[in-house]
C-alpha cells in the first residue's frame, strides 16, 4: 500500500521539515493544493524548493488550477520540475472553479474546460520537444520523464473523467468516501477503455486527516473551513476528518479495496509530530 501526504499550507515555513521527514519515512508522494486568491503558497515553487530538500519521495500537485496559468510558462516550469527533481514530480491538475481564482487571473471561468483541454495538448507537445507553435520553436528544458511528468487528473464532472483517457496516466479522486469513489474510479478505467488506451490508469484517492492532540484536531478543521467556505459545505467537510488511528487504517485499506494504487491522507494541521504518528497508524 502506498501512502502520501497531502501537505499543509497554514506554515509555509514547516514545509521544509515535513519534507525532510516524509524523505525520511515511509510516505510515497507530497502533494500540494492550488488556490490563487487564498493564503496558501504557489505550489510549483514550494515543490521546487521541496525537491532539493529531498531525494526519494515523489512530489505532486493536489491539484494545480491549470486554466488561471499561462501554458507556456506552465509547460516550462512543469518540464524544469520534473527534471530537476529527477523524474519525480506528478502534475495533478484540474479545472477548478472558485470564481475569485479567474477574476484575478483575468480567465474566463465559463472556458475553463474548453481551455484546459486546448492546454494539455500543447503541453504534451512542448515535453515532447517539439515548437510549441506556428512561429516558435521548442520549449525547454526537456523534462526527466520522457512525454513529461505524469499527469493525474481531478475532478468529479464526466469532462474531467474522460481527461483521463484523452490526456493522463490517472485519476486523483478526492472528498468522497470510498463506495461511491469506487464508482469514478470504474468511469475512469471506462474512459481509458474507450480511448485505446494500453495497460490501466493509476488511481489515486485522498482523504482528510488530523492526529495528535485536540488542538491539532481543531487548528485541522479550522483550516477546512476556511478552504471549503467557498462551498457552503465547510461544516460537513470539517465534520468528516478522520482523527484517529483506526479511521485513517480502515479508510486506506477501503480505498485500497477498490482498487486505489495510492491514498494520500491530507493534513490540514502543520503540527509535524503527525508524521510520526501517521507512520506508527499504517506502517
């Protein structure tokens, strides 16, 4: 079973530790949310900083807002994290759909699908060295992996499924408990029938986690409200925070169960004493 952190963004400054650590342990993958008009740090700059604190573990985007980015400068900063990291950074991304996010980035929130489609086909071309476009040439650098990092997509809409089978290597599945997960997961593995795709998309899941003292359990669903307000659903989604030992087992077992290659249980606590207790839970 492999097991990843979804890392926290109250502390920026912790993350340098909860690297090193997770380097250290057990954990398969960091990830690290996307917002623009929110206070969490830019994640393919914390990454880049992350992978020279690190060696083994991988590194990903839980998930980046493609649209509200420039896909020139996507495609290179993506191409040069992968590389300097070694081939191990995962690009997870998604559509998003705070409106706050768009109206500052100046995009269309109504085409962001439409664009994020036109996007994956330009980055795919620009990793593999190709011009980016009539009258320019390649982007680079090349990235470590070769067609670029691997790319999972998020997102609950049959768009974003079908992404999957057009576009990526995999499904990342998040704030669904794990029988009605396994119903994406099955129209993921659909959608990459249907596109010809060869052997089988890796499949993701993520789950909310907190362990530690109830001041880490509060500061923990004091930060999902915050993130999740947007929704209208904040106290649900607080509500539903596994905070103790047994719940986080059971869960990464189920996820495993229907068919997940990875759980990542996601803190929303900086307190990096859950590290140690994360790995004495499931290792």
């Amino acid at each position: 079973m492999k097991i990843g952190l979804g890392l926290p963004i109250d502390d920026p400054a912790l993350l340098l530790s909860w690297a090193r650590r997770a380097d250290a342990g057990p954990f398969s993958t960091l990830g690290l949310l996307d917002r623009l008009v929110f206070d969490n740090p830019e994640p393919l700059v914390t990454l880049a900083a992350l992978a020279g604190a690190t060696s083994r573990i991988r590194l990903q985007t839980e998930v980046l807002i493609a649209p509200v980015y420039s896909t020139a400068i996507l495609a290179k900063q993506t191409a040069t994290l992968d590389r300097m990291s070694g081939g191990r950074f995962t690009l997870g991304i998604g559509v998003g759909g705070r409106e706050d996010d768009f109206l500052a980035a100046g995009i269309d929130l109504h085409r962001r699908g439409h664009r994020l489609d036109e996007q994956m086909t330009l980055l795919r071309r620009t990793w593999s060295g190709e011009p980016y476009g009539e009258g320019v040439g390649p982007i680079g650098p090349g990235p470590a992996t070769p067609g670029g990092p691997e790319v999972l997509f998020g997102g609950f809409a049959p768009a974003a499924l079908e992404r999957v089978g057009r576009f990526g290597d995999g499904f990342l599945g998040a704030a669904l408990p794990p029988q009605p997960m396994s119903g994406l997961f099955r129209d993921v593995e659909a959608a990459w029938e249907k596109y010809g795709r060869p052997g089988r998309p890796r499949l993701v899941a993520q789950v909310n986690v907190a362990l530690g003292p109830e001041s880490t359990v509060r500061r923990a669903r004091h930060n999902l409200s915050e993130y999740y307000a947007f929704t209208g659903r904040a106290e649900q989604v607080a509500n539903g925070l596994l905070t103790t030992p047994q719940e986080i087992r059971e869960a990464a077992e189920a996820f495993t169960g229907i068919g997940a290659d990875e759980v990542m249980l996601y803190c929303w606590s900086s307190d990096t004493d859950q590290l140690d207790l994360l790995a004495d839970a499931l290792f």
